[in-house]
C-alpha cells in the first residue's frame, strides 16, 4: 500500500501551536565543540584563540602561562577563576561541601547566561570539571546510587547546552582524557572524564595530540571524532588546528 501525501498549504497547518515550515528554520552560524586531549596537547591554546569576546570559565587554572604571551596581549579575554573543594571521604565533609559548590553552580548559572547574550564564545576549562560542580553541589560526596543521576542529568543538559543551542554564541569545551582502569588495572586506553552524555551534545569533537615523529613532528594535531553536518569528515586530521578549520568546514559558503 503507498503512502498518500495530502496536497495542502503548508501555510495553513497547525495555526495556533509551535510548529514551523522547516523552510523557516535556518541553522545558527555558531559552533558547539568538544575538544579533548591528554595534558598538553594544545586544548587550552585551541580555546583561546576562538572568535572574540570570549568568556572564558578557568576550572583548570592553567591558561595563566598562554595568556602572558604576545599574541593575546590585544585580545578580548575575559576570565573567571573557579575553585572548589574535593571529598576527602569522611561523612562530615558532605555538607560543607555541597553549601559551597552550590554557592558556585548558582554564579555559573548566572554568569553562563549573561556570557552567551554578550560574547562571541564562551570557553569552559574543563567540561568535566564543571560537571563535578553541579555533582558536588546537589550530593556534596561521590558515591552516589545510578538512579540518583536523572535530574542531575537534565539539569546540566538544559543549564550548559540547550541555553547555548538557543544563542548565536560558540560554546567550546576542554575535555580530559585519563587512562582506563577495570578491576584497578589499566586497559591501556585512554577515556574522556567527565559527563557522559556529553558526546551527545555537542555538534563537533576534536581530539588533539602532539606528533611525534615525521614531518608534523612537535606540531598540534587535531582528529575529527563527530561532524554533525557531514559524518564522511570523521577521523580527518587537521594539523595546528584551529576554530576557523572547523568553522569553514561546517560552513563552507560563509557567513
């Protein structure tokens, strides 16, 4: 049996609701990027050198060393320090804790919301380490039952990456990877830290690393591990990449 298409004035149907002709909807020119990387393999230098003004959160307090350099001397960086306290494991900590990073969350919230109207990126240093932000300020410790992680989850989804999908702002994210342990022995892989369902989220994801041998050796390289506009460009390396290299790609005809 075919499927019968009904001949009607699209212009007409669902008056009165939320929907839209998808001839109406154009896609923002701005970039939602993960980029991940061992230590010191450019994510901090990737992160600072994205379209201006940037709004950079600094969980990761290691931008300090670039920002002295002469290439961002003229640039528009603005920085906000976060620092928190970790559980020890005992009990008594919990409290203290979670008053604090909850004091913390509530001033990200609000300064992530003022950063996407006003910036032309805001840039989070690290993703994950904003993720164990909100965890420390609803449980104040980190054994928490799976179950417990529902609200959690939404929450971080529509604070951090529904706002930004609604802005025209570019939000990039630092990610760490750490090697894998099962039953405390190492897999010999390397695993991103932090949300899980941050892969998700984000349209694109880069991870980094130094070459180490040929003619690229001791330069930055880049590998495509999500392109949401074209799957065929995954697993393509950029050297030195940048912003702009994902920029053109995603939007080859330009602004």
């Amino acid at each position: 049996m075919e499927a019968v298409n009904m001949s009607v004035d699209a212009s007409n149907l669902l008056k009165g609701t939320g929907f839209r002709p998808a001839s109406q909807i154009k896609a923002r020119q701005r970039l939602i990027i993960n980029v991940q990387g061992k230590e010191d393999t450019g994510k901090t230098h990737f992160l600072l050198n994205c379209p201006y003004p940037l709004a950079y959160f600094d969980f990761d307090h290691n931008a300090e060393s670039l920002l002295s350099k002469p290439e961002f001397a003229d640039k528009e960086i603005m920085i906000s320090p976060y620092y928190f306290s970790k559980p020890t494991g005992k009990s008594s900590d919990a409290d203290k804790i979670l008053k604090e990073a909850s004091s913390l969350w509530d001033r990200f919230s609000s300064e992530f919301r003022q950063a996407l109207d006003e910036c032309a990126t805001v840039a989070l240093d690290t993703s994950a380490q904003v993720w164990e932000m909100l965890r420390m300020s609803r449980f104040g410790k980190h054994n928490v039952l799976p179950h417990h992680y529902g609200a959690l989850n939404a929450e971080f989804s529509s604070t951090i990456f529904d706002q930004a999908k609604q802005s025209n702002c570019n939000l990039i994210l630092s990610s760490p990877l750490a090697k894998q342990f099962v039953n405390d022995k190492e897999t010999g892989l390397w695993v991103r830290q932090g949300w899980s369902q941050l892969d998700y989220k984000v349209q694109y994801s880069l991870e980094l690393e130094k070459v180490k041998v040929g003619p690229n050796k001791g330069k930055f390289q880049g590998k495509m591990l999500k392109f949401k506009p074209n799957p065929d460009t995954i697993g393509q390396v950029i050297i030195n990449p940048s912003f702009n290299d994902i920029f053109e790609r995603a939007f080859p005809k330009g602004v």
